[in-house]
C-alpha cells in the first residue's frame, strides 16, 4: 500500500551548498519558495530543483541520481517502514504501447498507480493510490499525468530537431540492450547518448507529460522560461522514482558490462544548453568532473560521497545489486 503522505524533514533541509564545485553558484534553475506545509516526499522534489542545473548534462547525472534513488530507499525504510528496495519500472516492455502498460491503467486504490489525468481539469490524476495526491512543489497541487507518444512534437528547435519521433522508438528492449552492449570502456560517450535531448530518459519524462514531464500549469508562476515548465520538480510524480530506478539499472548493467566499463567515469561540472555550446558539451563544459568530486547533497542527501564511492553499486556504503 502507498503512503500518501510520508513524514516531515525535521529539521527542514537547509538550502544552502554544501561546498561542492563553486559554493556561490547554487543557484536553483527557478527558485521556488520553500513550503513550510510540505511533506518528506516534497522535499526530494525540492532537492532535485534546486540541484536541475548540476545534475542534468553534467558528469553527475548517472551518479547523483544512483544516490538519490538509494537515498529515497534508505529513508522509506528508515523512517517509513518499507521493507523492500528501490524498484525500477522496465518500460523497454511497455514500450510498444506505454500508454496501456499495466503500471499505467491500474486503477487499484491501495497498490494502482493510477491511469493519465483527467482533461477536464489540467490533467490529474483521478483514480488509484495516487488519485488526488497532493503536492507542494512549485506550488500546491494536484498530480498530473498525461500520454504524448510522440513527446517532442510541440518542443522547440534547437534543442529538439525531430518532431515526428515517437517514445516508442527511443524505449526499444533492442535499442536500450545495443547502449548496454555498446561504448566500450566510454562512459561519456555512454551518457551522451543515454541522456540526449530526444533519447529515452528524456523520452520516458515527457511522454507522460504532468509532474514527471514538468509541465506546469498555464496561467500559475513558474511556467514561463521554459516552453513547457521546470523539469526541476519531476520528482513529484512517484513514477519519477520507477524511471529513475531503471536508469540506474541500464547504467548497473553496462558497468557490469564489461571490465573497462566498471569504473568508466568522466564529464563536465558546467551545464551548457545554450544552442550555440551544447552540442559541444552535452555532458557538461569543463572544468572536467573525476571520481574523487563530491556529490552535490545541499544538506539533504548523505554529505562526503564522491563520485567513487557511488560507482560499485556493491560497495559497503550502497550495498545493493540487480538480479
Ligand atoms: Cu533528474
């Protein structure tokens, strides 16, 4: 049975750096007010946001979100109960009609994850667990979902080149097996193509639109800099966690891949998206990230991990695997 609400941060995160990189540039992507209401789960949301711009298109993203997902299974079972461990959704098997998956029409009240939104009222969700989930970031709400097979259709050039591309064809069971099988011993090359703009973690983010796509709401604050919202607060969609799990899953199984993979580590600190650089740097400008940088945790997540320690997902500190 899901939760709904899960406790408080006490104390309340702190929104100051932690000392990684350049301490004065932590500066949130869209700095939204913290919600002295909110829950735990929003504050993962909260983290994520204020951390967009370090974690997405830099050499951080696979590890920081490997620590992340941990960091939300470690606190599910410290403070929530929970007896299980981070799981992944394999939309791979969904992707020949992800819009009908099982995950996705579930209407069970206790375990579904509910279907797409309800139109009628800017799509949320209205059925299972999550019917009606209330949420605080970047500002109260209702959970929304909406299916858009082809996701990139009304995004804008540059940054996305190809409005016919459909979900489908960046999911594929073939196409994800050839990213493990593939970039022998080149984690940069690994990510480059694992992360691109129109590949499948952004694919699977916007072709359920809502919360996960970070879509905002027309017409409320926060929903004019980007053409379709901040893909900061994603994390308030608890399918965000299912993707993200099977992310780190692709990432587990080509280090395991091969040898060279193991501790294939490399990319930038920057985040570069301007049209004019990114495709330059598409994981990041210099200066270049190594093992031994912090992962960025703004007082939240567990603070003094690097890079390393987050590369054996069977070391003492993360101390899980996949079967
Ligand atoms: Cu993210």
């Amino acid at each position: 049975m899901l939760t709904k609400r899960l406790y408080r941060a006490r104390p309340p995160i702190t929104l100051h750096t932690s000392g990684t990189i350049d301490p004065g540039s932590y500066i949130p992507l869209q700095d939204i007010p913290y919600n002295a209401s909110s829950s735990l789960f929003d504050d993962f949301t909260l983290v994520h946001n204020i951390l967009n711009d370090y974690i997405h298109q830099t050499g951080f993203f696979f590890p920081w979100h490997r620590l992340f997902v941990w960091h939300f299974e470690q606190t599910l079972i410290h403070q929530c109960h929970y007896t299980g461990s981070a799981p992944y959704w394999n939309w791979t098997l969904d992707s020949d009609d992800l819009g009908h998956s099982y995950l996705l029409t579930n209407s069970d009240p206790n375990i579904g994850f509910g279907n797409f939104g309800d139109e009628a009222h800017q799509q949320e969700v209205i059925d299972g667990a999550l019917a009606n989930f209330s949420l605080s970031y970047p500002y109260p709400h209702l959970l929304r979902r909406e299916y858009f097979p082809y996701p990139w259709k009304n995004l804008t050039p540059p940054w996305f080149t190809d409005p016919t591309l459909k979900v489908k064809d960046v999911i594929s069971i073939d196409g994800i097996s050839e990213t493990i099988n593939g970039f022998r011993g080149d984690f940069r090359e690994f990510q480059t193509h694992f992360e691109r703009m129109q590949g499948p973690h952004m694919g699977v983010h916007l072709a359920l639109g809502g919360d996960i796509g970070g879509f905002c709401i027309w017409g409320k604050p926060f929903c004019d800099s980007l053409s379709y919202g901040n893909p900061g607060t994603s994390p308030s969609e608890p399918l965000f966690w299912l993707h993200h799990g099977f992310i780190d899953k692709i990432w587990h199984d080509w280090q395991n891949m091969r040898a060279e993979n193991k501790f294939a580590f490399g990319g930038g600190s920057k985040r570069e998206i301007a049209p004019e650089v990114w495709p330059k740097y598409p994981i990041g400008a210099p200066p270049d990230l190594t093992p031994d940088f912090p992962l960025p945790s703004v007082g939240f997540l567990p603070s003094g991990l690097t890079v390393k320690d987050v590369l054996d997902t069977t070391n003492d500190i993360l101390c899980y695997t996949y079967e």
